[in-house]
C-alpha cells in the first residue's frame, strides 16, 4: 500500500494546498523503512497565513456564533464521517507510525468517541449566575479563545489530536494544529472529512513542517490565543517560553516515568499480563508506559519469571499483521535513541534479563524493529531508571515496605501516571493519595476515555485534557454585572 499525498494546509476555501513552499518531506513506513508519501514542509510565511485564516474564520463568526445545538451536529457529522472510514484510518495510522493494527482500530474508535463526546457537549458549555445585591444581576459567559494552535506529537497522531481539537472546535474556536513530521497523515484526513462534514472554511487548519521551524513559529505567532501541547517536557518547556512573550495561555500534556506497583495480594495473571501490556503497548512510546515496575519482595522472582517468559513469546512483526502484538518503533532515529538507553543501562551495572537487541529475522531487517527488553537491578540514579526512554524497555525494582516504594514511585521529576495492583482497599487507598501522579489506575492499566481527566503533575504537564472540565483550557469567562 502506498500512499501519496500532495499537501498540508487548509485555507479559507478549505482546499489542500501546498502553500508557498516549494520543499517537501519523506514519510516513511516503519515496518519496511519504504517511502509512503510526501508532504509540504511550510514555511514560515504559511504559518502567518494561516493564523491569519484561522482569525479570519474567527472573526466571521459564523463558526463562533452558530448555534451550540449545530456546532455539535457538525461534530457529531465527523465523528460520524470518521467511523465510515474506520478501516482505512486504522491502515493509514499503522502504515505510518508502525504501531499494530489492533491498537490503531482502538484508536480510530477512541477519536471517534473524543468527537461524539464533545459533539454533545457542544451546548452545555455552561456559564453561572452570582448572587452579589439584590438590585444587580452578576453571571459569567463563556466565550471562546479565538484561534488556538494544537501541536501533536508522533505515538497517537489521531487520538491526541483529537483529543485536544474536539473541545477547542466544541467551545467555537478556529484551529490550527501541527502534526508531527513523522507522522501527518490521518489527521489530514480528519481536516478533509470535517470540511466534508460541513464545517465553514477556515475553521479546521493543518499545517505540516518540523517542529523547529512551523512548530517554534506557530506557538511564537501573537494571532495565536490558545496553545495545547502534546509532547516532551523540553520542548514543552520552550513553548511555555514562547508563550510568555505573548502572555499565551497554555495546556502542557508532557512526559513520563510511571510507577506501576505489585503487592503480592494482587490477582498474580491480570498483573503480570498487564504489567507487558503496559510497557509494550505502542512499542513503549507512551507518556502514560508503565516504565518502572515495582514488585515485592515475596512475588519478585516469580513474577519476573513469568514476565520474561511471556515477553519471550511476544509476535514482533508489521503492524499490518493481525497477529503482531509488537510493531517497529516510529522511526531509525528513535530506535537509535532507544538504544543508547540499552547501551548505557548495561554500562551503569543494570541486568538485562531480556531483548536489548534488533531482531535478527530477515523479513524484518528493513523495519524499525527492536526486542522487547527488560533490565532488573535498575537504581534511581541510572539514567535508565529516571530518564523517559520512550521505547520497549521496562525497568524493574524489588521493594519491601509500602514506604519504600512510595518513596521510590514519586523520586522522579515525572508525576503523569501510576498503578496500583492490590485487593486490599486501604492498601489501595493509601497509595492513591499517597502517589504524586496525574491518573492513578488500580487493577488496570492504560485506561482513559474522553469523559476522564487525564493530565499531569510536576514536570508532567499543566492542565487536564479530556472530561467537562476541558473546557477550562478552551474558554475564557467573562463575567458580567447588568444593574437593574
Ligand atoms: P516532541 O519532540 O516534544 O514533539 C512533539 C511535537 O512538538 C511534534 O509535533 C514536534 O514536531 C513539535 N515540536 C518540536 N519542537 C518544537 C518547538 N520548538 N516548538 C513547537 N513545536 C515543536 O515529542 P515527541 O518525541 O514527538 O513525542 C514524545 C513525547 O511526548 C514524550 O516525552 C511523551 O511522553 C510525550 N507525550 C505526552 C503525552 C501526554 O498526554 N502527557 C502524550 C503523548 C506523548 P516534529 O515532530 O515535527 O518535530
Ligand atoms: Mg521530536
């Protein structure tokens, strides 16, 4: 299957286009390492134009103004245009992230679900009434920002894009978002179904180019009211920067290195399946990876035990594959990256018990493919132990009291995610509150839906996504007293 696609951006006229650019971008399967397509890498004069759109569809007010009730038909309308095209997203996302077709149809079905969700709460944006004296009526309205700008990172082109447009779109802004170069490609077909679905011209914008240049350039623009950033804390960092000197609002959802917790009452199958599931999920490269796991000392051995045998008997393959359960990572580049990681988790004195190294199969020699890896004896200090690795790899950490891997869990700069596998409710109830994490699962593992918050503490971001209370992050309130 190849794909070629011509362009990036979406204009007033709600047309692809090219823009001004004249230089394109290489796409690249990670399962074969074979050229899929290319894009238009925008310059930065197409960044201005368009904000300027986005501005000018704002300020038409035919998007702002329309009634709630049909601003939520529109999305109810691409929610629905993306479930007839399920199928060929799913193929889309995997042909050009690499992640397993199974995990690409969960994430069609979530981005439609994000779209149904804040298709309904398209009116019920609510504001409030203030009692202050009897002669004055005092109540908020909430109003959109105006333009706000997406910025998405490459481990869940469609869900997170979608996660962070649908309520921005729902309140009544315009957008502009910015795949990843590495991967552009569904959410360009979202921005072509939503002008099919009837949205106004200019309303839905995506503009494609490398983070340093068309990224750096949108989250500086002053026409720019909002910034919702999913990606690395660094860069993170620098956007929060950028946004500064426009006194730019920003939502941060950022990095990880969760802690998921073993007790030796837990149900001993569901959290040795779940502790694989949740680090070699999207070959390792999730915010929300359960990257450090945590047994007591009672279960260690034989947990581990388990766990490496049933990470042996993970199928690598091409995520087209029904039967792959671990694809190849995103791009050469990562795998470099993730590799380094390996390198310097042997030379710090961690123990690999399992993977570290590229799968020797020749049908597999021209993918991005790397073993699923585990390293016990890991300390906080090993950059292994502390640092996001983004890839297949867990860490492993033997504990003896609740203390100690309380203490362990939150020693790291991260707070995003964290598990707790216990049957003993105070047991589990001291760790909630007790772990400094943004979502806390127990039983479980990799669980969010668009109704709950989900977001992160300390380096892991600011804000929350998903849930009602999004809605923060994509309206400003005004407040007003009428005096009768
Ligand atoms: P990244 O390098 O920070 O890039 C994320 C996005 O930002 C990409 O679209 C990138 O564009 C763009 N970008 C890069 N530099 C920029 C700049 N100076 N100004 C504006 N935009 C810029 O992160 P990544 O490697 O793609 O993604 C992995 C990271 O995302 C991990 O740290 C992961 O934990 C985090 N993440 C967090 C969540 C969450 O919900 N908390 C969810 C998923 C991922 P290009 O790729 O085109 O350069
Ligand atoms: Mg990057």
């Amino acid at each position: 299957m190849t794909t070629q696609v011509v362009a990036a951006k979406f204009f007033v006229n709600g047309k692809l286009t090219a823009g001004s650019s004249t230089e394109t971008f290489e796409l690249r399967n990670p399962a074969t390492g074979d050229v899929i397509g290319r894009v238009p890498r925008a310059t930065k004069d197409d960044v201005h134009e368009v904000v300027e759109v986005a501005r000018k569809a704002f300020e038409a007010a035919n998007w702002r103004d329309m009634e709630q009730t049909k601003r939520g038909k529109l999305l109810m309308q691409l929610a629905a245009l993306i479930r007839q095209n399920f199928d060929e997203l799913a193929k889309l996302e995997t042909l050009n992230q690499g992640k397993p077709i199974r995990e690409s149809k969960g994430d069609v079905a979530w981005t439609v679900r994000a779209f149904e969700y804040w298709a309904g709460a398209a009116d019920k944006i609510e504001g409030e009434t203030i009692p202050v004296t009897p002669n004055r009526l005092t109540y908020t309205l909430r109003e959109p920002f105006g333009v706000t700008a997406h910025i998405i990172p490459w481990n869940y082109p469609l869900a997170l894009a979608a996660r962070s447009i649908a309520p921005a779109l729902a309140a009544g802004n315009t957008i502009v978002a910015k795949p990843s170069e590495l991967t552009p490609l569904t959410l360009l077909k979202i921005a072509e179904y939503a002008q099919k679905s009837g949205f106004p011209d200019g309303v839905m914008n995506v503009i494609t180019g490398s983070g340093s240049i068309v990224g750096r350039e949108l989250v500086s623009n002053p026409g720019i009211d909002g910034i919702t950033f999913t990606g690395s804390t660094e860069t993170g960092r620098q956007i929060m920067e950028a946004a500064a000197r426009n006194v730019t609002p920003v939502l941060l959802e950022l990095g990880g290195k969760n802690p998921n917790i073993v007790f030796p009452d837990a149900d001993f199958p569901k959290a040795v399946q779940m502790a694989k599931f949740a680090i070699f999920t999207n070959a390792g490269q999730m915010c929300w990876a359960g990257s450090r796991l945590f047994l007591h000392e009672e279960i260690y051995d034989r947990f581990l035990t388990e766990l490496k045998k049933q990470t042996e008997l993970i199928k690598i393959g091409p995520g087209l594959d029904e039967k792959t359960e671990l694809g190849p990572l995103v791009s050469k580049e990562q795998r470099e990256h993730v590799l380094n990681y390996i390198r310097s988790g042997v030379d710090t004195g961690a123990r690999l018990v399992s993977g570290g190294t590229i799968p020797v199969e020749p049908t597999l020699s021209n993918g991005y493919f790397l073993k699923p890896t585990i390293f016990t004896d890991v300390t906080g200090d090993m950059k292994i132990g502390c640092e996001e690795i983004f890839g297949p790899v867990l860490t492993v950490f033997k504990f003896k009291s609740v203390e100690e891997v309380v203490q362990m869990a939150n020693d790291t700069k991260f707070g995003l995610y964290a598990g707790v596998w216990t049957n003993n409710l105070k047991l589990a109830q001291r760790l909630v509150t007790q772990v400094q994490a943004g979502v806390v699962a127990v039983n479980d593992y990799l669980v969010a839906y668009p109704q709950t918050p989900f977001g992160g503490y300390k380096d892991s971001g600011i804000g929350y996504e998903s849930g009602l209370q999004a809605i923060n992050h994509y309206t400003r309130i005004k407040s007003v007293t009428v005096n009768a």
